[in-house]
C-alpha cells in the first residue's frame, strides 16, 4: 500500500471478507453504519493506492474474496431506498429529525459504493468477476445516464441564494441528496466505459441489452449534445470538475475535461469494436443521431483523444453508405435480477418500512449521536482527505491556483488575502454553518 495509509493490509482483507448484503429495512442500522464506514475506508485506501501508483491490494481484495456482485447489491439495494423510502419517510407526519446525519449517511452510501467501483473497475478481471451482476450493473449505469439526459443541468447545480441558508433539516437533506446524484451519476458513466473497455470478454446477453435494449450509443450522443457537466452562470461558462463547479478560463476551454473523454471512449468502444459492430442495428433512426458526431470531432479533440480519428472514418463511411441489418440469431437471454428481486420482496412494503426505520433507526439518542460523531472523525481525518484530492486547490474568486486556506471553517481555498475580502460576502453564512458544525463534532468527539 502507499505511504499514506488508512488501513492496514491484513485489516483491509478483514473488512472486505466481512461485506455483506443488508435487507433495505436495515439500512442505517448499528451493523449497517459499520459497513458503511468500512467501505468509506476501502474506498478512501484504494483510491491512495492507485494515486501512488503501487499496486492495487483493495482492487485484488475484492477479487479473490468475490466482493463485487456484493457491492453492486449494496448499491441498487440504495439506490432502491432513496427512490421508494426516503419519499415516504419525508412525507411523515411525525417525521421532525433534530439530526439528519443518519439519515444522509445512508443517502451518501450510494455515492461510496459507485465511487468504489469507478476506481476498482479499471482492472479487467474486476468486470470479470461481477459475472452475471454484470447485466445489473449495466442497467444501473444506464438509469443514472437517462438521469442526466432529462435533467439536462438543472440536477447538481444549485445556485446560492440568501434562502439556502434558511432550509429545514429536511430540506437541506432533500437538497444535498439531489445534488450527490448528479456526482453519482457522473461516476456511473465512468464506470459504463470501463465495462466498455471490456467487451471481448463480456456475455452476448450484456452486449445485446447495451446495444439493442438500451441503445446506449444513442443515449451517448444526447448527452454530449447537452453536456450537462457545463454551465452558464451570469455569463460565465462552468464546468464540473473535480467535485465542483468551475469557472472555464479562455486558456483551459478547449482542454477536454475526464467526463469528455469517458463518453468518447465509450462511443469508440461500443461503435468499433468488432464484437459490438457485428450486432448493432444501425437503422436510420440510430444512423442519424450517430452522425451528430461529425460536427462534434474538431481538429482539437483529435490532438487529445488520437484513437477517435478511426471513429471520424467510420462515420464517413456511414454518412455515403447503407449498412447492412445484423444477423438475428436466436437468444437465451438473461435477464438483471437485483432490481426485480427487492421489488418483489419489498413492493407494497415501502411506508412500513419508513416507519419502522423512523422509530428503531432514525431517532438515535444523544449518547448514539455522539458515539457515531466520534466513529467519523476517526474515519475522517484532515491529511487524509487532502491526499486524496488530486488535483490543487482553486481560489474561489478567481479560481487560480490557490496556497491559502480559509482560518475557520477549513473548507474554501484562495490564492491571496485580496480574494478572500472580494469573496468574503458570499462565504460568510457558508463560513458560519460549517464553522459551527465543526465546533459541535469536536465538542461530541471530547465527551
């Protein structure tokens, strides 16, 4: 492992032996919230370790302890919780949490486990591994993509107002959990291209539902024409990049940002590859939107992504030519199983549910409160978290590169005292929240 290390070898093998399935009920559970601190430092190590270039151990844990297909449970088992439960939790009559944090850790669980997989599923034998869970996996990521088509900007960018600072816990929470979708979303694409990378050696059930079920060509193109990683904000044009929103200066806008190129990759994989050449329905419908890309192949985007050039021939090729209807052979296809299954088990269950978690899980004592403050703050700790950003701090005025940090609340970066001034009206109630939060978790760790 690197030189920074948040867990030990043989306690990194302990805690992904110990990964397991929990029924959606359970989620936010005393055993629940465990796990979910495990996976937090799996994720963190692993994402040390491939930073330091060193070897992967995380990556090949989950390998040889058959963690994948868990993971990827864990993680529609979430994603199923916040789209049936949390809406009916919210909607509660008796439901006035004091504290959100259980709950927005059990929100934040999904955006743990994709973050997990993106960095793991590099490696083709992890994509091997996933086996049949596979299908699931590729389901998932296309749901999270057709998410980012319909929202089309609106999800993840939130404009600060003198308002936010006046939301109920649970707004804020309702807030914060609309916001981590679009990140959440945005890691499921890379995580389809690394699937992608690997289409040699995936099953004709999982080429067939990417090509023909979900046409996920068609639904690339759509989100390269709308983008919805950019902005324009009071004449300004932003971009996400490296959790947050920035402002494109004239020397980085034709630069190709991480999200550019993974939906490139992709396309070229999915367009070129022979296996996937030889069974998708290039029918006039899929012809046109697959021509879009012509316009969108600049000179440019050639210099950085040069493979993309077979591409723009291919395209070529297509706009003066007819192809030809793949062969229909006859297939045994699978079918994903992980959503259906908890539907199946969990379906008409969802407002017993909520109450239930309501009562048992989501209304911990102050004794609870403070133990889980202090579990955290072990869990979370400041060298750590730096390391883990790859990229240097932005001022957040004029988004040069910045040295300083803000004395109170630890959060926003500025590269002079003059920044700092110029920004201090729109950070000061942002300051005031995070600064006091801060003095309460270090308060609850002393108890």
């Amino acid at each position: 492992m690197g030189d920074l290390e948040v867990l030990l070898p043989g306690e990194a093998e302990a805690l992904v032996q110990a990964l397991q399935s929990f029924p959606l009920w359970e989620m936010g559970s005393q055993g629940w919230c465990r796990q979910h601190e495990q996976l937090e430092k799996l994720n963190m190590q692993a994402i040390l370790d491939a930073s330091a270039c060193q070897g992967e151990p995380i990556q090949e844990l989950l390998v040889s302890h058959s963690k994948i297909p868990t993971l990827i449970e864990e993680l529609i088992s979430v994603e199923m919780w916040k789209q049936k439960v949390f809406p009916v939790l919210c909607k509660l009559e008796d439901f006035k949490p004091h504290n959100t944090f259980p709950i927005y850790m059990v929100i934040h669980h999904e955006a743990s486990i994709i973050n997990l997989l993106e960095t793991v599923f590099f490696h083709k034998e992890v994509c091997d591994s996933a086996e049949d869970y596979i299908l699931d996996l590729v389901d998932y990521c296309h749901r999270k993509l057709i998410l980012l088509v319909a929202q089309n900007n609106s999800i993840g960018y939130q404009v600060s107002s003198e308002g936010d600072f006046e939301l109920s816990p649970l707004q804020e929470l309702q807030k914060q959990a609309q916001t981590m979708e679009f990140e959440i979303s945005l890691k499921a694409l890379s995580v389809l291209r690394y699937i992608t990378d690997n289409v040699e050696s995936l099953s004709l059930s999982t080429i067939t539902r990417m090509l023909s079920t979900h046409n996920l060509p068609c639904v690339l193109v759509e989100l390269l024409e709308n983008s919805p990683w950019y902005h324009q904000e009071e004449g300004q044009l932003k971009r996400f990049e490296g959790g947050r929103w920035q402002i494109v200066t004239a020397r980085d806008f034709q630069k190709l940002t991480k999200v550019d190129g993974q939906v490139w990759i992709a396309l070229y994989n999915l367009l070129l590859s022979p296996e996937c050449q030889s069974k998708y329905n290039l029918n006039g419908f899929n012809k046109n939107q697959l021509l879009k890309l012509r316009a969108l192949l600049s000179d440019v985007l050639l210099d950085q992504i040069p493979n993309l050039v077979e591409l723009q021939r291919f395209l070529s090729h297509l706009a003066v030519t007819e192809p030809l209807s793949p062969k229909k052979d006859l297939v045994m296809e699978q079918v994903p199983e992980i959503w259906s299954r908890l539907e199946k088990k969990n379906g008409g269950k969802w407002h017993a549910i909520a109450k239930y978690q309501l009562k048992h899980i989501f209304s911990p004592s102050d004794q609870d409160l403070r133990l889980q403050a202090r579990r955290w703050a072990e869990t979370y700790k400041l060298d750590v978290m730096e390391a883990l950003n790859p990229e240097k701090p932005k001022c957040a005025s004029c988004n040069a590169e910045a040295s300083k940090r803000c004395s109170r609340c630890q959060n926003e970066w500025y590269c002079k005292r003059e920044c700092q001034v110029k920004h201090w009206q729109k950070h000061r109630k942002a300051c005031d929240l995070m600064a006091k939060g801060m003095g309460s978790v270090k308060e609850e760790v002393k108890a």
